[in-house]
C-alpha cells in the first residue's frame, strides 16, 4: 500500500511537469543556424543570430544580423517537447520565415538596384522598374 499511495501522488505531479516540459521548442541553435542561412541566402558563419525569443507553441523570434551590416527579421516555428513526444519524434522544424529590416540595404532602406545584365535574367516588369 505504501508504493501505491506514494504514485498516485507522484504521478499527477510527473504528468503536469512533462506537459509543461513540452511547450519550449526542441531546435538547437545549428538547426536554427542552417534555416536562417536558407532563407536569408548566406552561409552559417556569416550571421550572428540575436534577440531570440520564443513564444508558447514553439514559435521562435529572433534577429539576423551579417557582416556587413544587413539585419533580417525571423521566425520559425520549433517542435516542442510534447509534439516530438506525440508523434514519436516525427515532428519536423518549419522552415525560417525572414524579412530585411528597413535601412539594412542600400540608400534609404531601399534593396540595391541589380547589376546590368545581358538581358538574359531581365523581363519586363524588371526593365520598368529600372532594374536591368
């Protein structure tokens, strides 16, 4: 009798802890590394990663700065613990989702116009912006 006493209290207290357990996302920094370098199209190594915070559900926010001074807001979305745990760990990481912060590229906060080229990746909504 006395196990049994001591898992029915033990038990609720196990269960609450590994749902509570569940709610932060289980990506580490190389996964979120290797999505950011996708998205924003450059190399790991070349970004720092800062600001990060993560919100209830996996949802993790945070800061792309590069070398040379471009700053890309990001989010990706992280299995937590208890979706890992649900799906026998077949739960994958979303992709990186990044925007260029305003004033990180060229005059104005404006992206650099593109290189002339020979026409040959140029159409015509490129040519009436003046991009080609």
């Amino acid at each position: 009798m006395h196990i049994r006493s001591f898992v029915t209290r033990v038990a609720p207290l196990t269960a609450a802890l590994a749902l509570l357990s569940g709610c932060a996302a289980t990506i580490d920094q190389d996964g979120l590394e290797q999505r950011t370098a996708q998205a924003i199209g450059r190399p790991a190594g070349q970004f720092t990663i800062t600001d990060r915070s993560e919100e209830t559900g996996g949802r993790i926010n945070y800061t792309a700065n590069t070398r040379d001074g471009k700053a890309y807001r990001c989010y990706l979305y992280g299995a937590t613990g208890f979706q890992k745990a649900m799906s026998f760990g077949q739960t994958p990481h979303s992709d990186a989702i990044c925007t260029a912060m305003a004033g990180g590229a060229g005059k104005g906060g404006q992206p650099a116009p593109a290189a002339k080229d020979s026409g040959a990746a140029c159409n015509a909504l490129l040519r009436a912006a003046g991009r080609c």
